[in-house]
C-alpha cells in the first residue's frame, strides 16, 4: 500500500486511559486514581476511565458505576472518555450497549463501546448496525477495535467494516489496538479519502509515532508519564524537532512495559508512577499479571530521563539543559 503523508505540525488530539491504583491490601485508592485523573487533565490530555488501563474487564458493575460517577463530578464540564463495557452479561448486545452508553453520556463522560464476546462473532454488518443503534440514542461516542493480546473477547474490525463505519455521523472515531502498522496505515488511508473528520485512535503501545501519520491516541502507555506526552505533542504542532528524543524515550518505556505477557503492563504502570511518587503503592489489581521487582532499576532512569525532556522541552531551541 502506498503510506498516508506524514502530517507535520498537527495538533494531536491526546485521550490517556487512566491507571486505577491499588493499595497494598487488595483495596482500589479512590485517593490517588481521583488525583491520576487530575494530572491529566492538567498536563492537557483528556482522560480515559474504566479502560483496559483501569482494570474493567477485572471490576465488578457496581466499581465501574462508582468510578464513572466520581469521574462525573469531577469532570466540572471538562472532556473525559469512559468504557461502556458490557461482557458477562445476558441480553441484546445493543440494549446493553446503549444502556452503557447513555448512563456515560448522563455522567457528562464520551462512551467509547469496548468489544465483547457477544458481538466478536457477528458480522461486520451485523455489528455497523450494533453501532447505528448506539448512534439512535447517542450524539457523540467512539469504537473500539481491541486485539486478542489484551483480552480474549477482542476483536479488530476487517478493513470493509471499517469504512463502513465512517458513514455513522454520531461515531467520532475509533482506538485501534491491533498493534499492528499496516492495519493502521490502511484504516488512516481510508479515512483521509472518505471522512477526513472521524478520529483514528492509535493504542499501539509499540509505535507511538504513528501520531505523525494523522493517528492521534488513546494509549494505556501515556499514563506512566503524561507530562511527557503532551510536551512531545506539542513540540510536533510546533515543528520543534525535539518531539523525536522525548518520542523515543517513551517508546523505549512501551516496549519495555508491553512486553508479554501484555495485561502486565499495568504493574509496570504502577511501579513506575510509584517511583515518580504519584501513588502510594506499586501494587497491581490482584488478579492482574505481575511483573518482577528488578523492573523498577529499568524504570528509575527512564523516568529520570523523561522528567529532564519535559523540563528542557519548555525552553527556547537551543537553550535546554544537557
């Protein structure tokens, strides 16, 4: 296939699935999730709740409600995406979904529709008319296509689908989590030529640059450090070509964390942001992969090197720090 033109001096458009931290006791930190959720925002991302990030295919209902609800109030009008996952339960795949979705847009939150086993084997007309039932009752939510490397209900969508999908005005866009280039390069071509609007969510932990192709993200990865993505984003809208030192430092971090076994990288994620003292424990769900202790002497300077970007990454070009 002929590649989409690089896009230099784009704005990005930068979603960051929110860790749920946990105490050491088993126990979700409210506390320290309300303040992830916070920084967020204030680095200038918009935040993604009850993700995979956030452990939802682990929480019960009634946790996601909770999260949704405490997102909700802090929200304050500010943007926020939340999963409206629907696996486990019995019933119509597009009632469910559209109970979800409705319950995130009440909440002030954008429902992006996460796959589940009901709907992986339908066909892809099938599931586009899943999708234009969601729209009936929903002005603005996103798709999800999740690649079985994350959960086993995954699914990614067949390019044909895909295009099909362009043509629900009230579908925005769509993360994409194959973790694969060329899917991805096929799914901006198709979009560049058809609805130049519809957003494509790279969740390709393992090339974040695609963002210069006209992918923007919604990553499990920016929240180890979303200080250091919104500094390298806005470096790329700048033209400023600092974005490639602070890219690749992150990636080295994605390809460190999102080794196999997958799922764990949410221990990564926890033992990085405790060593930034972010959260008062490094301690994943209790039902998630693990990953060993000796990975925090690789984090340590990953980190150390990626605060010293962002703090050179507001200075003049030619005045940062070495």
């Amino acid at each position: 296939m002929t590649l989409p033109p690089i896009r230099p001096n784009r704005i990005i458009d930068g979603i960051s699935a929110v860790l749920l931290p946990f105490a050491p006791d088993g126990s979700v930190d409210l506390g320290a999730f309300s303040q992830l959720v916070e920084r967020t925002w204030s680095a200038g991302l918009t935040p993604a709740v009850n993700m995979d990030t956030g452990y939802t295919n682990l929480l019960t209902p009634a946790e996601r409600l909770e999260i949704l609800g405490l997102v909700g109030s802090l929200a304050r009008g500010r943007r926020f995406v939340a999963g409206a996952f629907i696996e486990g339960e019995s019933g119509d795949p597009g009632r469910l979904y559209r109970r979800e979705a409705g319950a995130i847009a009440c909440s002030g939150g954008i429902p992006i529709l996460f796959p589940c086993s009901a709907v992986k084997q339908i066909s892809g007309t099938e599931l586009v008319e899943v999708f234009r039932g969601v729209a009936s009752e929903c002005d603005e939510f996103l798709g999800f296509e999740l690649g079985e490397m994350f959960v086993p209900f995954g699914r990614i969508w067949d390019l044909d689908t895909f295009r099909r999908m362009l043509s629900i005005p009230q579908l925005k866009g769509a993360k994409h989590s194959s973790l694969s280039r060329q899917a991805e390069w096929e799914r901006l071509a198709v979009r560049d030529s058809e609805r130049p609007d519809f957003r494509v969510y790279t969740g390709n932990d393992l090339a974040i640059d695609l963002v210069q192709w006209g992918s923007d993200y919604l990553l499990g990865l920016s929240a180890f450090h979303v200080e250091a993505f919104a500094a390298r984003d806005r470096l790329w809208a700048a033209g400023d070509a600092r974005f490639f030192e602070i890219n690749d430092w992150l990636q080295y971090l994605g390809m460190l964390a999102f080794r196999a076994p997958v799922p764990a990288y949410k221990h990564t994620c926890a033992q990085f942001l405790h060593l930034r003292g972010l959260i008062r424990s490094p301690e994943p769900h209790p039902r998630n992969p693990r990953r060993p202790e000796s990975d925090r002497d690789l984090l340590a300077p990953i980190a150390q090197r990626l605060d010293q970007l962002v703090a050179s990454s507001r200075e003049p070009i030619g005045g940062e720090s070495k």
